[in-house]
C-alpha cells in the first residue's frame, strides 16, 4: 500500500472513527479540529459546580461502539461503561396524562393501554412493523453505503430494493401512526421519532420508524461519566492508534487539482497529504472548503431543506426533582402546527415541546449537593437572520410557563446557574450550517437516501464522514459513517 497520508477535517465521533481505523490499517493520520478537544457537538459546559453534556443525550445501539473496539483489539471495557436505562423517556401531555416509556416493551404497551385509549396489541403490531423495517433495511442503508448494494447484489439488499414499497419511503411517519393508533397522544409520541434526524414527522418518511425498534430492541443508555466519555475513549484510542491531533488548527479550504486531492490550507499554512476524509458540514464542505457550490451535488444540497437547530438552556437548578427522570418530555399541544412554526415560518414554536435532560440523577457529581442540571431544548429552526436574543427571551418565558402549569413549581426562582445555545452558536461552535443539527432535513420521500455518500465520486481521494452524510445523524450512525468512510479508503488502495 505504501505510506499514504490522510488528512481528517474535524474530530467529531465520524472523523475519530475514521481515523483509529485508517492508522491501524497503516495510514499517516493526522486530525485538524478548530476547537480545543474533539467530540464536535458533543462536548461538556460547566460552570457554578454543575457539568452538562452540551449537545447529544441519548446513547443508543451499544454495539456499534463494542464492535468498534473489538474490531481494532481493544476491551470495550476498558474504555466505556454504559447502564440501560429502565425508563427511557417520560412523557408529559398537554392533558396533563403523564407517560412512562419503559424499556421493557411488555410494561410500556400496559402502560400506554392504561393511559390512552389503545390497547396492548395495537402497540405489538407496531413494533413488529417497525422490526420489520429495521429488518429489511438495516444491513443496506444503515451498515453498508447503499452505493456498495447496488454493486454488489446479494439476496439481503436484492430483496430490500425489490419491495421498497414496503419500506414505507412513500408514507409520511404521521400516516402509519395513524393507522396503527387511534389516541392522539400515542401517535404524538411515536410521530417524536422524526426529530432524532431534524425532521418533520408529517413529511418524513414512515422508514423512520425504525429508531423506536432501535430504542426499545437494543435499549436506551446512561453513559457513565456523561456522553463526552465516548469521544474522549475514541480520541485516546486513536491517539494509541498512532493518530496525530492537531487542535485550534482549522482547515479552512480543501486543495485539489484536477479533481485530485493536494493536502489542506491551514491558517499557518499547508498540509499536504494524499487523501482527505471530511467530517465536517457537507454543505460547507463543498461551499466553503471546495469552493465548488455550482457542481451537480453542490447545487443539490444548496437547494434542499435544512434540517431544524436546537435552542438548549442548560440550568443549574436548586432542589431534587423526584417526579422527573433522567429523560422527560412535555409536548405541545399542537403537534403540527409547531412544525409548521419551525420550517414554514421559520421561528420558535409559539407553544413548543420541551425536553429536559437530568444527568446528575444518576451521576451525583454532575451538579452541587442538593442542584440538578436541567439540559432544557427545544426544536427551532435552522439560523436564517432571526433575531435570537427575541427569540430567546420569549422561548424561555414559554418554557417556564409550560413547567409552571404542568410541575406545579416556580422553576424561574430556582435557577442558579443559565447558559444558552442558540442556532447561531450552534453553527459558529460546531461548523454546521446555519445551525442545523442534521444537514438536511428529510422531509421528502427520497430526503434520507439523498445524503452525501462516504466517497467522492467528483474528487479523486475525498470522503466524508459525520451526521451530515451517510447513514445519518446521532452518534452510533456517526461512528458508522466513519467506518464506511474508512473501508472505501482501504478498498480504493486494495
């Protein structure tokens, strides 16, 4: 093979996986990171004696990360602990019905037949059909580069383009909840799962329905010392590897002549290097480190949705709630309308859903002896020159009005500790464009299978990695998508 160089743009969770994977395969790895430490939106804010994990929450499919380190010879163990969780989410409705979401799918189907007008059945048949998804599509479009199924026909993909009718792309989420739940809360719930990827669950596609089976199959995770544990292991992974980190350097244009990768220009200069893989923003990818937003997929991706941002307050709050859990949601009462409000019309919801996160329930030093840490965020829209401070001062009055009515308790006067988030400090931290947590939205039947692929078929030694690309957004699908990324490079050597 040679000593090839490889040059990672970003040290987010698909760029780390990536690159421990290319320095095992015997590349010269060399990370750039505009931020001081790596984790890309994952990363830690602290103040007051309170620590939050600043962006991703929810850690689910823990083997992807298992399999990760058994497949570079490293004791998972030794790096990560994970506890699954026994409630995954608690669910508050605008009715003031209250909702556990337990792991164990036999108590949660008792529990949504004793709350809502469904039955135990009902919610049977639906997780039989979002496995049934998962089923049929996992190993084509979530594993694998779709691109490599249709090179490499086998039974498993064969049958997977042969009924991709079934795979629900041509039906919205909203419209198969339906027609499996007669309560609106319980399709409230399950219509949720499109903002795990930015989008609206009255467009987005029913395929989607395959994260609730992830959730409820493979189960929902504390990660043990906060979620920035995972990019901490992988860093020190792939330092072991043999990776070499370069923070504070940001990239700020990808070189190439004649659609052949050069190296990287860096504020102090340039690093020449034999292939780049992107974990940044595809749209800034190709608008800003490219320079070539006129090509086909640039054009493409400049005209399509953005997917929403997130307006996060993280509280440090005075007193011990015991009638939260670790994750907990009040929804809105107007389900459609709030997304309307954040993709149509392009501000916060008027009435939004609120989800808090509580990671000091279970680990204690997360905040001051009788504090919690309050991860409050709502879904937003992406950044297109609103005025934030507004749009911040009203959301946090809604929200406090909402706990109000719904805890019975003044959250307002407890407050001892406020930072905030917003769209636009989202896209200058993280490098995302506009602030949209997922690049684009995929509010169209073809959205989700329309992502910047793992390999540049334009540019001759460029692949990209990272929740903007294949497979998509999230953590576990992150590690994967540096995988793919990594396995085109070694393939394209072999």
């Amino acid at each position: 093979m040679g000593q090839k160089t490889v040059a990672v743009i970003g040290a987010g969770i698909g760029g780390l996986s990536a690159a421990a994977r290319l320095a095992d395969a015997g590349y010269r790895v060399h990370v750039f990171e505009k931020n001081p430490d790596p984790g890309g939106k994952a990363r830690v804010l602290r103040g007051d004696g309170f620590r939050f994990d600043k962006g991703p929450s929810l850690m689910t499919m823990p083997f992807v990360f298992q399999d990760y380190f058994e497949e570079l010879r490293e004791d998972f163990e030794d790096y990560l602990r994970f506890e699954r969780l026994n409630i995954n989410c608690q669910y508050f409705f605008s009715d003031c019905t209250t909702l556990n979401a337990y792991a164990d799918k036999e108590l949660f189907s008792v529990e949504i037949a004793n709350k809502t007008k469904d039955d135990e059945e009902s919610v049977t048949r639906f997780f039989e059909h979002c496995q049934q998804l998962y089923d049929r599509t996992a190993d084509t479009f979530l594993f694998n580069s779709p691109l490599q199924a249709l090179k490499q026909v086998n039974t498993s993909n064969l049958s997977t383009l042969l009924h991709i009718n079934a795979l629900g792309i041509f039906t919205s989420l909203d419209k198969v909840n339906r027609n499996f739940f007669n309560d609106a809360r319980t399709v409230q719930l399950f219509n949720r799962y499109a903002t795990y990827n930015g989008s609206s669950p009255f467009h987005a596609p029913a395929t989607f329905l395959i994260i609730p089976h992830v959730e409820f199959a493979f189960g929902a995770y504390n990660v043990i010392g906060g979620i920035y544990s995972i990019p901490d292991a992988l860093s020190r992974l792939a330092r072991k590897k043999g990776v070499s980190f370069h923070f504070k350097k940001e990239a700020s244009k990808i070189i190439h002549e004649d659609h052949r990768i050069k190296g990287l220009r860096l504020q102090d200069g340039i690093f020449d290097c034999d292939l780049v893989v992107a974990n940044s923003d595809v749209r800034n990818t190709y608008n800003v480190l490219l320079g070539d937003h006129n090509s086909p997929l640039g054009l493409l991706y400049n005209r399509k949705e953005s997917s929403s941002s997130a307006l996060v307050f993280y509280w440090g709050v005075k007193g011990d709630f015991d009638n939260l859990q670790i994750h907990n949601i009040f929804f809105s009462n107007d389900y459609h309308n709030e997304f309307k409000e954040i993709f149509r019309y392009k501000q916060c919801p008027r009435d939004p859903t609120v989800y808090i996160n509580i990671t000091s329930k279970y680990v204690k030093s997360d905040a001051p002896e009788q504090c919690e840490n309050w991860f409050v965020m709502i879904n937003a829209p992406y950044a297109a020159g609103q005025n934030w401070q507004d749009e911040t001062q009203k959301t946090r009055r809604r929200i406090l009005e909402k706990l109000r009515k719904t805890l019975d308790i003044d959250v307002e006067k407890r407050i001892i500790f406020e930072s905030v988030w917003t769209p636009v400090d989202i896209e200058r931290e993280t490098g995302s464009c506009m602030g949209s947590l997922y690049g684009m939205a995929s509010n169209s039947p073809t959205g989700a299978f329309l992502r910047q692929q793992n390999k540049s078929f334009l540019y001759r030694g460029l692949y990209f990695c990272g929740g903007t690309t294949h497979p998509g957004g999230g953590m576990p699908l992150a590690l994967i998508s540096g995988k793919i990324a990594a396995d085109f490079v070694k393939r394209d050597a072999a």
